[in-house]
C-alpha cells in the first residue's frame, strides 16, 4: 500500500516543486489550517505568498468558514500584515448569497441564518433580508403544555452554517421553516467536522450545526462550499484561468483535497492544519493529493531562482 500512496501523492521535492510552480498560473489557498490558525499567521506565509506574486502567479483564497464575510476576510488579511482584495476572496457566506441570487430566490421572502455575521452581511450585500444569526443566540424557549412556537413564513430559504451561538431557539425556528413552509430551502454552507477556531485546538465545524438540521428535518442540504464546485463556477467567471492551471493548496482531504480535484485542478495537502501524514497514508482514506509538504512555506523552500 505503502508505494501506492507514494506514487499517487508525491512529497514536494525540488525537482517537482519546479514542474508543479512552472504548470500552474493560480495557486488557490485554504485559510484556517494554512494561511492562518485562530488569529496567528503560520511560519513563512507571507513570504511564500509574496513570492508567488512576484513571479506573476494569482493568489485566490477559497475559505469554507462562513463567520466572516467577503469584507471581513480582507480586513483579517490586513490586520495580519497581509495584502489581499476582496476579489481575491471567496468564502462559503458569499457562496450561500450568490447561490441564492443565481437560482433566481424570490427578494421578498426572507433567509434564516442559523450562522453569523458573515452569512447576514453577504445575503444583505446581495439584496436578501437575512433574519436570525447572532441576535437569536441569547432567545430561548419555554418547553410548557400550550406553548406556540411563532415563526415566520415568508423564510423560502434557512442557511445554515459554523455557528458559536447555536442554541435551542435556532434549531426550532430553522426546523419549523424547513418543515412547515412551502418549498423552503435547506442550504448548508459546508460540512467541515471541525477547524481551527483558535491556533491551539480544533472545535466542532459547520458540520456539526448542519447535521443537527438534517436530523431534525430529515433532509439533506444544498451545500455550497467545498467539496462542491459551486465556488469554482464564480472563480472561472472571474479569473479564465482553466481549473488545469491551477493548484488547490489545503489542510483537509475531504474538503479542500476533493474540492480541486472535483474541479480539475493540481492538488497540494499541507500538514499544518487537520490532516496528519498517518492519516493521508492510512490504508482507508481514497483522496489522494498530488503533492504533499509540511506547510506552504515548503513551496518557497524548494524554489531557486
């Protein structure tokens, strides 16, 4: 098993560093595990990431975390000493709005976030009226005989996504507007299991917020964000660069790995975040990136020019 895995995921050598720099004209980054954990900048990064623009390479980050809107982001970038525009950035709160807006979703119906900021801002930004997110993170409920829980029945659409204020209140409302308004959808801006939410330790991902929704509904999401390709549509549109010119750089097999692969592109897995080299070799996992390094600065180790 062992020399499958070495000849379908090749460590980052000099020699291939060359060959995948020099076939690539975009390099798309995952943030959290990558770029940065919680809000410490992890070793190397912003030289890596100046050098790839020096040489004229274009840098996309693809983040699968919806707390934070399109705006957000950049000003996350910028905090951490990093240039990045917005342009540059796509996250899974933008690819719920534009989900929306591409599928033609009615602007009088209303959007109920079970998520944050970044979900709200981005549905307002696209015309939506986006209810609930962290307002309704302090409601609660009253489990009594007679009790009538009200909610809203011009919701066409509950977005659900990672959410630090999740309670009892959210999962009523979006379960009564799944269940009980007509046609409403179920859309989850990803199912990551877990991320890093601070720079020491992993906590419970969207994933964990959306399956307690398909529990409670008993139907599956429209998900938006990595594996599906739905973020690659908009990034094709914006960029023409073919998906073949490009590198997917991640953290995370199931989501960032399959997400570039799903689309065509060149595939690089860092061990700075989630996914161990045990795991990526383990007999059982069938995601196999091209390349492998220990963390994005190994790209910049192994280039001389």
């Amino acid at each position: 098993m062992d020399n499958e895995t070495h000849n379908a995921s090749q460590l980052l050598s000099p020699h291939n560093a060359r060959n995948l720099f020099d076939s690539v004209d975009a390099f798309l980054f995952d943030c959290d595990g990558v770029i940065w954990k919680g809000d410490s900048l992890i070793d190397g990064v912003p030289e890596t990431l100046e050098m790839l623009r020096s040489k004229g390479k274009k840098l996309v980050f693809v983040t699968n975390n919806s707390t934070k809107s399109t705006r957000q982001y950049a000003n996350k970038f910028s905090s951490l000493g990093i240039t990045v525009t917005e342009d540059e950035i796509f996250s899974s709160s933008l690819a719920a709005a534009m989900f929306l807006k591409v599928n033609g979703f009615p602007r009088e119906k209303k959007v109920y976030v079970l998520g944050e900021e970044g979900i709200l801002e981005e549905l307002e930004l696209a015309g939506f009226t986006g209810v609930g997110g962290p307002e309704d993170g302090t409601k609660t409920v009253q489990l009594k005989p007679n009790s009538l829980f009200e909610h809203d029945k011009s919701v066409g659409a509950v977005v659900v996504g990672l959410d630090q204020y999740v309670n009892y209140y959210k999962l009523q409302y979006g379960t009564l507007c799944i269940r009980e308004n007509p046609g409403c959808l179920f859309i989850g801006t990803n199912r990551d299991a877990v991320g890093h939410m601070t720079d020491l330790q992993e906590w419970p991902g969207a994933g964990c917020m959306v399956a307690a929704i398909c529990g409670s509904t008993q139907k599956e999401p429209i998900v938006v964000g990595k594996p599906s390709t739905f973020m690659m549509d908009f990034l094709l549109q914006k960029f023409l660069i073919s998906t073949t010119r490009m590198c997917m750089v991640g953290d995370r097999l199931d989501t960032d790995i399959l997400f570039g692969q799903n689309a065509g592109c060149k595939t690089l897995l860092v061990f700075s975040g989630v996914t161990t080299q045990s795991t990526l070799e383990d007999p059982s996992n069938d995601i196999r990136p091209d390349y492998y390094t220990s963390k994005v600065s190994g790209v910049l180790n192994l280039l001389e020019f």
